[in-house]
C-alpha cells in the first residue's frame, strides 16, 4: 500500500506540483521525494515496532511455567518402612538395633534357659517376620497399581517434553525427570536395605542356632567329666585327672 501511493506521487507531472495559497498567501511546497521517504521511515517504524511485539511474546512464553508431574515418593517409602516393620521383625528402622541384635543373637554369649525352647522359638519368629516384612515391602512396591501409577508419570513427562511451550517449560520438565530418577533410585535403596536386612537376620538365625547347639553340647561334655580309678602297678591305687 505505502509503495503504491509513492509510485502515485511520483507519476505526477511537474505542473500539477502547484504552490498552493493557503492562510492569507502563504505556500506550501509538496516534496514527493521527501515525502516518499518519511513513509518509508514509518512503515520501518511500523515494523520494528511489530517485531519487538512478538519478541515481547515470545519472552512472556518462555516465562510460562509447567506443572508438576512427578511422583510423590515419600509417602510409598513411608508405607514401606511400615509393611517392613510388622510384629516381631528385626529391621533397620529400631532404634536400638545393636542392643536387640545382640539380645536375640547372642552367639557362643548364650547362657542356657531352664527352657530352651522359648528362646529357639523367639529365633524363629524374629527370623520369618523379618523375611514377611520384606515379601510386604517388594509386594507394596512391585504391585499392579503402583506399576500403573509409574507408566502414567512417565508418559505424562513425555508429554510435557513434546509440548513444551518456552525454555522455562523446558527447563522444568528436564528437571521433572532428573527429579523422578532421584526418586526410582531412593525406591531402589528401600529395596537394596530390605534385602540386606532379611539376608543378615537369616544368616544371624543359622549362626546363632550352630552357636547354642556347639555351646550346649560343650557344656554337657564339662559336666560330665568325672574322676577315673586306675591301678598303679599293685603299689597301690592311683587317680588320673578328670577325663572327657
């Protein structure tokens, strides 16, 4: 449009140029060259002025922040802490662990009862509530839903990669999932410590068990030791010393 009214200007013939009277006498002198050029001038103003809109916009885009899509870890290791602790199990959540370690472990320590079978029996059920608590605990995690739940987070941070709507959003979503990787490896750790925690209590049940019984047959073969008569050449009876 600008550039078709300069060509009109332009096309104009020298006398139609007219000085025109105007207020009382005074001149007015019609310059198409310059003319041809301050709408030139505003139609570059015109321009910048749009473009520095849309850069405007896009800085305005780029500030657009996204939601959180992440999982909320903390409250399934809460439960698992839980689930791991259940009834009589040795786990690492006591707070006294070495104390209770060592007072159903007690190892070549053991003194025996008057009866036995108490403390084997508490042996026992420390051991197969502590291998429950764990079962629960891989149960909990590796469960349908919370499988679901995973696959629904992932393909939801997908989604934010592939419709990130300005750097920020991007910025945001990358963090999302380094934060979502922090999150599967502390669900990891859970694991990896219910694991080590049943393989030590089962181990600290057999050596425990082999421990009392080598006690108490060495303790029975001490109390049995009794004095031998022996003869001594037919000069007389002689005593050896207590024999096993």
């Amino acid at each position: 449009m600008v550039l078709l009214v300069v060509m009109v200007i332009l096309s104009l013939p020298s006398s139609s140029r007219a000085q025109l009277d105007a207020f009382g006498g005074g001149t007015i002198v019609f310059d198409p060259s310059n003319f041809a050029k301050n709408t030139i001038t505003a139609a570059q103003m015109i321009k910048q002025v749009i473009n520095s809109t849309k850069e405007v916009e896009l800085m305005l885009k780029n500030l657009i922040s996204t939601s959180w899509a992440g999982e909320d870890v903390g409250r399934l290791l809460r439960l698992l802490d839980e689930v791991l602790a259940v009834e009589r199990a040795l786990h690492y959540q006591l707070q006294n662990l070495d104390a209770t370690m060592r007072e159903r472990y007690p190892g070549y320590g053991y003194e025996p009862p008057t009866f036995w079978w108490g403390d084997y029996e508490q042996w026992a059920v420390t051991s197969l509530d502590t291998l429950r608590g764990t079962l629960d605990t891989v149960h909990e995690q590796l469960r349908v839903e919370q499988r679901q739940h995973e696959e629904q987070i992932i393909a939801a941070l997908a989604d934010k990669t592939q419709n990130a709507a300005g750097n920020l959003d991007v910025t945001q979503t990358g963090n999302m999932i380094m934060v979502q990787v922090v999150e599967e490896l502390r669900k990891t750790r859970q694991m990896l410590g219910a694991l080590i925690n049943a393989q030590n209590v089962t181990n600290a049940h057999v050596i425990n068990r082999e421990a009392v019984s080598e006690r108490l047959e060495h303790d029975a073969l001490v109390r049995s030791q009794i004095e031998i008569p022996v003869s001594n050449n037919g000069q007389g009876e002689g005593r050896l010393g207590p024999t096993r």
